[in-house]
C-alpha cells in the first residue's frame, strides 16, 4: 500500500480519534471508580468481612447507628476506624460515622470524659457506649449492649461461701464476671439477711455453692422468688448440705451420692478421675452450638423427676464409663457393683422450663420461665475456666435464661497459620533453583532462539 500524504493525514487523524476516546473511556472510569466502590475478600478465614454473629447483632437493630470518632488528624489511626467501620457499613447502610477533632472540641471531650485518641462513641436509640479497643469483637459487643432496652440484672445469692462473681481466688467467678459485664449483664451480690427480698428488676438468680446452710426464711424467700416465676441457676456440688431441699423438691431433682469419676480422663493427660468429660451435647439452645470438650471438676450426678406444669430435659450427659464414687478417691478406684453407686452415662445437669401468664393480661404476653441446675461449680471458677469449651458453656447458659436466645456468642474471626515451614531439602532447591537454576533456564532460552535465528 503506497503511503500518500492524504492516507498519513488519515490515519493521524484516527490515531487522533483513537487517543481522544480512549482518554475519554479512562476519565469515565476514574469517575465511576469514585462513585461506585467493589471490595473482596479472598483471605482463607474471610478475616475481613463480617463475622455472621456480627450480623446477627445488626439484623436487631433496625435503627440508625451514631459512631462518633474522637482522633486526630493522625492518618492511621483515621483509616483504621474507617476500614472497620465500612464492614458494618457494607452490610447495614445507615451505620453513620463521624470524626471529631478532640483538639477542636475540648469541652464535649471533657464532658464525655473521652481519654484516648482514636476512641469511639456508639449511640442507638438514645442509648450509647464508649469504646476503646478497635477490633470487630469489641464492637460488636458494645452493639449488643447498646441493643437492649434495659439492662439485664443477675444477682448472685452471698453470705454463706458462696462463689464470688468479682473474687479473685482460685475457687471464684471473677474471670467469667468480667465476661459477663463486658456483654452488658450487671452483676450485684446479694445477702438475704442484710436485705431480706430478691429485687423486683432481677433478671436471674444465681446460686454458687453455698458452703453453710441457708436460714429457714432465706429458703422461703428463693422458694417464693421461683413460684413467682423468677429464672434460677443452681450450681451444686457433692455432698452439700444447704437446706435447699425444698426447692429440690419443687423441681424434683435427686442428688446422687457419691462424686463423678471417669476414666476416660487418662487419655487427656489428666491424672485426677474426678472429672466429668462431656464430649456431646442435646440440640438445646444452650448447646446446640457447642463443639468442644467441657470439663466438671468434682461433680455431682442428677436424677430428675419433675411435676407436670415443669418441663424438664437433661443438658449435659457423661460418657457410659463414668460412675459415682462413694469412697475416697484416691489409690485404685473402681465401680462398686454391690454398692448404691451408679453407672453411666449421668446426667449432671438439667433445664427446666413452664409458661408462666402474667397476672391480667392476655395469652400473648405470657413468659417462659427458665431454670438450670448443675452439678458443679467450679467449671466456671477462675482455677478451671479456661478448659475446653467452660466459657462459651457458660456465656449461652446466662444468654438463655436472660431469654437472649439470638445472641448465643459473639467470636471475633481469627487469622490463619501464615507461616510456611520448610525442610532444608525444599530450601535447598527454592534457593538453587531462583538463584542459578531460573538465570540458566532464561540463557539457555535466550541463546537456542539466538542460534535458531542466526542458522536461518
């Protein structure tokens, strides 16, 4: 094709008209990328998108959420607090969030009593929360606390040994006590000798292992608290004598004699048979979600036989080789046939729940009320805490019997194992082969086409 001055204007101008459209179809690009914005996540645990508890959190939040940001014009601590807050965004579009200069607003900070830079402030139906930790668990839990229209109170019965809910002694509940205010849950310790009522605004009544024996009206007034309707858990233990038994024998339980012993126990390095190894668990609300071991330590067996307006289920069971112990345990211990020891699989713990309909109104507002007893304590002790699956056991046993049944547990997503491990032999050959096997290969490449070319 013969190249005129005409065809060269010609295919200037296309090459014109090609550059022209082209920038044209870059600037209609850039200008979308800043309306519309596309983010996935392709990490192995999807780490960066939200947890599905997380969204179940928001799911009962129909309402705006307020986030106010109280940092500076620091450019990371900004950007962190944006990216976590856009995963809330994403997935509930009116989550509002709002920077404020600390520095530019001293008095609100002071009012508010605002201490870190970076730190945030929720709000959702007139009710808000500080934050300080910056993480999708921290978050998601303060949403949780904020969600609720009233607080919930437990009140933890005292005076008599038992449990405490802030202690920090071996055999307390301080550890699980923080777990619980930091889900929104108030804790109050109660001595019914110094103040001889249960509080009207109580959510739960918590008896841990009272090591003396309760007053006579003590007992009545728990007994009055339950045929009033009022949720209980009872955390027992082998051979307590606390003059509960009429509240036993409200519900119909037997405490077994004798203390559980498994010899399952040995095949987990754990020397003392005196624990309880649940492995399973009942499609029961509390544990419908569990999945690991929960261990009892010194736990005593149930046998349950409860009046009609009661519903009662047994919630957790041992394995077929755990008995009740009689004697000491100590040296070689066995089952005793001919003794009132008892085979298993036990059940040392159970729920119970009736409607109760509330004085003057209708079939729709009546309630569920919800009991658990269990034949140990220390499981949620600050000694045993920390095994198996003890707290999230005993995180959704509060969450059910506060009838917060839609918030079971909220876990924070975890990262993967990033670290590769090699054996010198794959080090060796990583390191050979990008060192002088791949500069080779490329010469060898680049001289065969050199040689090819030059033989034609």
């Amino acid at each position: 094709m013969q190249i005129t001055r005409s065809s060269r204007r010609q295919l200037q101008i296309q090459n014109l008209i090609f550059l022209g459209g082209l920038l044209v179809f870059m600037g209609l690009l850039a200008s979308l990328s800043l309306r519309y914005n596309y983010e996935a996540d392709w990490t192995s645990s999807g780490r960066n998108t939200l947890s599905v508890d997380s969204r179940q959190v928001l799911d009962e939040m129909p309402d705006s959420i307020h986030v106010t940001a109280f940092a500076t014009e620091n450019p990371l601590v900004r950007s962190h607090i944006r990216d976590l807050v856009a995963r809330y965004q994403r997935y509930k579009p009116n989550v509002e969030l709002k920077f404020v200069n600390p520095d530019a607003e001293p008095e609100r900070v002071r009012e508010l009593g605002i201490t870190l830079d970076g730190e945030l402030l929720l709000a959702y139906q007139g009710r808000s929360e500080k934050l300080q930790s910056l993480s999708e668990q921290s978050v998601t839990n303060a949403l949780l606390r904020i969600a609720h229209q009233q607080q919930r109170k437990v009140v933890f019965l005292s005076g008599h040994g038992e449990r405490d809910p802030l202690g920090q002694a071996n055999h307390d509940l301080g550890n699980f006590g923080k777990l619980l205010k930091q889900k929104g849950i108030e804790l109050e310790n109660l001595k019914l000798a110094e103040t001889p009522e249960i509080p009207a605004d109580t959510n739960l009544l918590v008896i841990a292992d009272p090591r003396t024996p309760l007053l006579t009206g003590e007992v009545q007034l728990i007994h009055r608290y339950v045929q009033d309707g009022g949720n209980l858990l009872w955390l027992a233990e082998p051979d307590s004598n606390t003059a509960l038994d009429p509240l036993a024998e409200t519900l119909g339980i037997e405490f077994l004699p004798g203390t559980v012993v498994d010899a399952t126990t040995q095949l987990f390095g754990i020397d003392n048979p005196a624990f309880a190894l649940i492995p399973n668990y009942p499609m029961h609300p509390i544990t419908r979600e569990l999945t690991s071991l929960t261990l009892f330590p010194q736990a005593v067996a149930l046998e349950v036989s409860a009046p009609d307006d009661w519903q009662a289920e047994p919630l957790l069971t041992t394995l077929d080789r755990a008995w009740t112990e009689i004697g000491p345990i100590s040296g070689t211990i066995r089952f005793d046939q001919d003794s009132d020891e008892r085979m298993g699989p036990l059940d040392i713990a159970y729920v119970f729940s009736r409607t109760k309909k509330k004085e003057g109104a209708d079939d729709e507002a009546d309630s569920e009320q919800r009991i658990v007893v269990i034949g140990d304590s220390d499981f949620l002790s600050n000694a045993y805490l920390g095994n198996g699956g003890n707290v999230e056991l005993g995180l959704n046993l509060f969450n059910w019997l506060n009838h917060d049944d839609q918030f079971i547990t909220i876990t924070a997503r975890t990262t993967g194992d990033t670290n590769l491990e090699l054996g010198k032999t794959a080090q060796f050959i990583i390191g050979f082969g990008f060192l002088f096997g791949l500069p080779l290969l490329l010469l060898g490449t680049g001289l065969g086409i050199w040689w090819r070319r030059r033989n034609r």
